[in-house]
C-alpha cells in the first residue's frame, strides 16, 4: 500500500535517538514522500536540513499561532523560494491554549496567508475552536489552497471548507472512542482529503500514549476505509494523489531519469 505522509515533525527531538533508521523503516514500510512541517524559526530550520538529506522528504515555512509573536516574515520569505519547501505552514488560529494574543494570532495569520498568495504556495492551516475565523482570514486574503490540517469541526464548517475549495486532513484522532468525525469522513469526496500522523504526537488507537511515527499512517487510512466502506488501498490511493497534486511534488529525479532512458 503506497502512502503519503502529509504532516510529520520528524525533526523535533523525540526522534533524536533513532530518527534516519526510523525514516528508513518508513520508506521500506511504503511510505514514498513525507512532508515535514515547522511552526517557528527552529523548525522552518531543522525541517528544511531535513528535507535536503532525503530525497523523498519536504519541509514547510510558517510560524503556528502559538509562536505568533516570533513570526519573522524575512525568514518565511527566504525558505518560501527553496525548493524543497511545498507550503507555508503550519499556520492559523489557536484560541484553545491561547499561547499569543488573540490579536498578534490574527495579524500573523493574515500575513503568513498573503505570503502563501504571493508566492503561489498551498497553506496548511492550524485551527483550534476558530474555525469560522480560519474561515475569514483565508477567504479575505484570497487563499484558493488550503489544507485544515488534523480537522476538527463539525459536518457545516466541514461543507463550508469544501465548498470554498479546501482540502481537509485525518489524524489518527478519528480512531478515538470520542471522535465525532464519521459524518465528516462520509462527507468529504474521495478527492478533497488527504491522510497524516501529525507525529509524534496523536497516535491512532491503539497506540495512545505511545510515540506516534509515519509507520502508523497505515491505521489512519484503515479508519477511513472502514467508515467509508471501501477498502485501505483506495484510501491510499486517493489522498497521495491528492497530495501529490496539492503540494505540487517535483518529478522525483531518480525515477523520471530511469523512465527517460527506457527502450
């Protein structure tokens, strides 16, 4: 089963202790390509030096609303025009933890947003009980791709994010006892969602309290499956497609030289 792991922080330091054997378990596993995605200065660092060691391996630039007053647009400028950086992220509204003023939060969104606009880069969006407020700013700013990253609204703000032209992400938290996700799953057509581990944190059953790792993306795709009543693969299927297409992927080089040079 060929899967694509759309939001990973392999970069943090709960992976210190085995993170390239892990990464190669990963790809050895049928994992093909991994976004790894920061939310501040150090991660837009750490993830885009891990980016450039691994083929199959993307980063993202942007400052979560938590660290909102940190945001330093300069940075996100320079890191936008990498190559291996396919989207500004994770980026949005917190108003859960409330680590950042409510104020800053918005400002630093609607930047960041515009950012994404100008240099024609998909958003990954972090929305906690703002989900309305998401909404606005992405539609003010004019953002036509977005994806809410690990959803968490109910079945209208579902249809809502659709109906603008958005994507919505699973985390393995559709595994829970408690999530009230099953009407959304059902919802969301087979070529407007994509799958991720948000690792290390967010392990699918039955896995809670464990590590979480790209090498359980296999769980999140099975719940899917089992709501949707189609099988894993074409779970897998569709959202790496889907990604595939969203975060625009280059042409992976060893595979197009190889395909060049068939008879």
């Amino acid at each position: 089963m060929k899967l694509f792991e759309t939001h990973a922080h392999l970069d943090l330091p709960d992976f210190d202790s085995d993170r390239e054997s892990l990464i190669n378990k990963c790809f050895a596993s049928g994992i093909e390509y991994i976004i790894n995605v920061s939310y501040n200065k150090e991660t837009a660092l750490s993830s885009l030096e891990l980016a450039k060691k691994h083929l199959h391996i993307f980063a993202t630039v942007g400052f979560h609303p938590h660290d909102a007053v940190d945001f330093d647009a300069e940075l996100v400028k320079k890191h936008a025009r990498e190559k291996k950086v396919l989207a500004i992220g994770e980026i949005g509204l917190d108003f859960f933890r409330n680590l950042s003023p409510y104020p800053v939060q918005r400002e630093v969104f609607a930047n960041q947003a515009h950012l994404a606009v100008e240099y024609d880069l998909p958003v990954v969006v972090h929305d906690r009980q703002a989900h309305q407020e998401c909404y606005n700013i992405l539609r003010q700013e004019n953002v036509k791709e977005a994806v809410f990253h690990c959803f968490s609204g109910d079945i209208v703000f579902a249809q809502q994010v659709l109906d603008a032209g958005w994507m919505i992400s699973f985390t393995g938290s559709i595994t829970y006892a408690n999530s009230h996700l099953d009407n959304v799953v059902r919802l969301v057509p087979m070529d407007r969602f994509m799958i991720e581990t948000d690792c290390p944190y967010l392990p699918p059953h039955p896995h809670r309290g464990q590590r979480n790792s790209p090498l359980l993306l296999h769980l999140v795709a099975e719940k899917i499956a089992e709501i949707k009543g189609i099988t894993p693969k074409e779970v897998a299927e569709a959202s790496y497609n889907n990604a595939m297409q969203f975060f625009r992927v280059p042409p992976d080089p060893v595979k197009h030289h190889k395909a060049g040079h068939k008879k």
